[in-house]
C-alpha cells in the first residue's frame, strides 16, 4: 500500500509538471460521456465539502449555471452527506487522484480546506487551467499567495476568494462616498473582531485518542508536519493552530479589511508592528504558545495611499475594540448590528464613517449625515450581493478569461493577492513578537518590521522570514512552475 501511494505521488507530480508546460484542451462533446457544452453549464469538482464547503457548491449548484460534478474531502462524514445531495457527483478522498483521473471532466475547482492547503490545491489545478474558487484567506503562508498570482497571469484562469461580502452593495457607497469627498483624504482605519470563537494559546495535547473511521487523518495534514490526532482540531478548531490555520487575523480579516482595501486601493505595507496577550502564571492553561495563535492582538500597518501620503490601519482581535468615536452616542452601536463584536471606523480630514463585517450598515459619522444624502452611483452593484458572488464567479468561468477575469469582485490579480499578503503580514509581525532565541529572550517585541513587499523580505529582523514561506511536509508537490 505504501509503494502504491508513492507511485501514484510521483505520477502526479510528474503529470502535473507535464501539464503546466503543455496543455490542450479536449472539447467535451468528442469524449463520448454525455457532457454539455462548455457554454451551457460550468462543471465543478468541490475539495473540501463540509462546512463552508458544502455551502459553497451548494451556491454554485444555486446559480443556475454549474453542475456540482466531483467531490473530494478526507472525511467521509461530510463527504456522505455531499454523496447524498449531488448524487450524481464522482467522490474521491484525495484530491491529487482527482486531478489526474478526471482533469477533462471538470472545468473549474471550489478550494475549501482548511487554510494550510488552499494554495497547493488551487495551483496545481490552475497547472491543469482550471478556474478556480479558493476561500479565504487565500493562501497559508505569504509565499503561496504570491505564486498564486504569479499562476494566475501565467494559466489565464478566472480566480475569486471566497470573501463573499465584497460583493454586497455597502462595500460600493463607501467607496462612493470617500471619492465624493464626503470625509476628505482618509489618514487612519479602526478593524476589530470578536474572534476567535475557537480555542488559542493552547498546547498541543499530549492525549493520543483513536482517529475515526471516516477520517484519513494523514490525508487531512497534507503539507503539514506529521502529529497524532487530537479530538479538537477537525472540522473547525483548526483556525487556532499555526500549522493549519491562520488565526482570529487569518480569518476575519478578508471580511473585515477587505472593505478598507476596496475604498483605498491598497497594496503591500511597508511596515508593521503588533502586541499580542502573553499571560500565563501558575495553572492558567491559556497564554501564549508557539503552536497556537495568541488569545488577543493589536497589529498596526502603514500603506502608502494613491497621493503618496501614509495610511495607518489598525487591527484588533479576541473582542478589543478601538476607542468609540465622539460622534456616535452612548447607546449608538458601533460596528456590526448583528453581533456588535465587528467593524470598520475610517478616519477621514473632514468626517468618518462606519460599516459592520463585509461592509454592512455603512453610515457617515454623525448618523445625522445621512439624511438627505443622495451620491451618485458610480459602480455597479452585484445582483444579490453576498450570494450573486457565487453566480459571479460562475458566469466568469463560463464566459472564459479574456472577458470572464474582469467580471469577478475577489479576482487574485490585484486584489486578493496584495488583500492575503497585508493580513498575513499581520501574522508574520505576531509570530515574530512571541519568537523567542535561544537565550530565552523576546528580540522581535517593540520593534517595527519593515517589509520589501517586491523580494517578500522583512529588511530589519532576519528572523521573521522563516515565517514567510514554510516547507511542505515530504511527499507533497511544491508549487513549482
């Protein structure tokens, strides 16, 4: 069994390079297996099917326009239950035989694994130029989003992050307002979340339980070191483990910061520092461990804006909040109406203003501002918002790249790329303050990282950019072109 997967490893890898340097396209009517026309339905093979996952294709599916044609997950829990809604859909456990074996009968991909595993599945199905969905953040690791636009421009594919809330109408009227003038040149934005609702600063269990049945645990790790099963980490508590998850920041912040991006037009930072909660005395179990996310953080960027001035953003997590503004009153909600535990403040020269998580209840500070107000519409709203992304994306890919990649909200080229980059910037400056030396000490606490975004670099502490790209655990494919 074991020589049987290495063969198979190497006939991937071998395949999958074959692929990136020469590659045609077979048109499905000549393959005898019944298919429609490319124009008439967008063929999906879903990775990753339950929780977010099952939501995503079931929106694809929801479109009108996509046929949910293969599955993948390594567990057969989410897995049975995707078998049971698209019948008709060809399941497969590993995503890498899914490729090889199916790659003519499908024509585009639904990434929503867990974050370590984003960008090996993503890139290897845009080498077989596959369009491809890939839910937030995009990529793991700084260097994965990097060759995942550099994969983009080179295979032509339509690319969308799952960032859902780009698409809804309150990300267009503050963007609307800003370049109206309304709160003059932005200088500063306030980002907070409640996050995590899942467990950080642990240590990894030392308990070594049974792992289920329907999960291949070894398949689930992928790129990532090999370690025992732990109860609670799968489905969802993975987000609060460095080697798979990236964290409160990771998580919230394509929903939350995205916005600010969409309004500003930013790129990469050019620094960035952060504080993180550090207690632990005596029996206390949570604090800081270098395996898991702290419990709370601060992170503070600066940008360079369009008129060459700086943009300060700065970031909260584990329910911090910034300081509420002078024009709210004392029983205004800030951020969020939902949850009231997220939210965006922009500060502008003349004014500021306000939106919850994906843009939502955006509204000029004071409130009073709003009465009367009538902007013009300057961009296009995305029929049915947060779910028309889904439909966007899909009616991209049918209508193919040279139109298609210019119908898209989260394309990578421009957007989700520099968006993932800045945030795990983010993570990048947190893990470098809780890095300790070899003499026990803190070096990367109270000191700014200053960032080359063109060589991926930190400039001023070598020891933060072992954080910038990581090594796959052996047996799984680089992201090689």
């Amino acid at each position: 069994m074991s020589q049987k997967k290495e063969n198979s490893r190497r006939k991937f890898i071998r395949n999958s390079a074959l692929a990136g340097g020469a590659f045609f396209i077979v048109p499905r009517h000549v393959l005898g297996r019944g298919f429609v026309a490319p124009s008439d339905k967008l063929l999906v093979a879903g990775v990753g099917v339950g929780g977010k996952g099952a939501g995503d294709i079931s929106m694809f599916a929801k479109s009108g326009n996509a046929e949910i044609a293969f599955l993948c997950d390594v567990d057969d829990r989410p897995g049975a239950k995707a078998r049971q809604k698209y019948p008709k859909a060809k399941f497969y456990q590993d995503w890498r035989e899914l490729l090889e074996k199916e790659s003519k009968n499908f024509d585009a991909v639904s990434v929503s694994t867990p974050d370590h595993t984003h960008a090996i599945v993503a890139f290897h199905a845009m080498q077989l130029k596959k369009h491809v969905y890939v839910q937030k953040p995009l990529t793991h690791d700084i260097w994965e989003s990097h060759m995942l636009g550099e994969a983009a421009k080179r295979y032509k594919v339509v690319t969308q992050m799952g960032d859902q809330g780009s698409s809804n109408d309150g990300v267009r009227d503050l963007k609307e307002w800003y370049e109206a003038g309304l709160i003059g040149e932005i200088e500063s934005v306030h980002c907070w979340t409640n996050r995590p609702v899942w467990p950080q600063g642990l240590a990894w269990p030392d308990k070594k339980p049974p792992v289920p049945q329907e999960l291949n645990w070894d398949l689930w790790l992928g790129t990532a070191p090999k370690r025992d099963y732990e109860d609670n980490v799968v489905p969802f508590n993975w987000r609060g483990w460095w080697d798979y998850g990236t964290g409160a920041l990771g998580d919230m912040a394509c929903h939350i910061v995205g916005p600010v991006f969409k309004v500003l037009g930013l790129g990469f930072p050019t620094e960035v520092t952060c504080s993180t909660s550090t207690i632990y005395t005596g029996n206390f179990k949570q604090g800081y461990y270098p395996d898991s996310p702290p419990v709370s953080t601060a992170a503070h960027f600066k940008y360079k804006g369009k008129n060459g001035k700086d943009i300060k953003l700065h970031w909260m997590d584990g329910g911090i909040q910034p300081e509420r503004p002078e024009e709210l009153g004392p029983n205004d909600i800030m951020g969020s109406h939902d949850d009231r535990g997220n939210g965006v403040i922009f500060v502008g020269t003349k004014g500021k203003m306000m939106c919850g998580v994906y843009g939502l209840n955006p509204t000029l500070l004071p409130a009073s501002k709003m009465q009367g107000l009538n902007v013009a519409k300057k961009y296009a709203r995305v029929p049915g918002g947060a779910e028309g992304h889904y439909k966007q994306w899909v009616d991209a890919c049918i209508a193919g790249y040279e139109k298609g990649h210019k119908m898209v909200d989260s394309p990578f080229i421009g957007y989700a790329v520099p968006l993932t980059e800045s945030i795990l910037m983010g993570n990048l400056a947190i893990r470098s303050f809780n890095y300790k030396d070899a003499e026990g000490k803190f070096p990367g606490r109270g000191i700014t990282l200053k960032w080359d975004g063109d060589n991926m670099k930190v400039t001023n502490f070598d020891a933060a950019n072992q954080y910038v790209k990581r090594t796959y655990r052996e047996g799984w494919p680089e992201l090689k072109f």
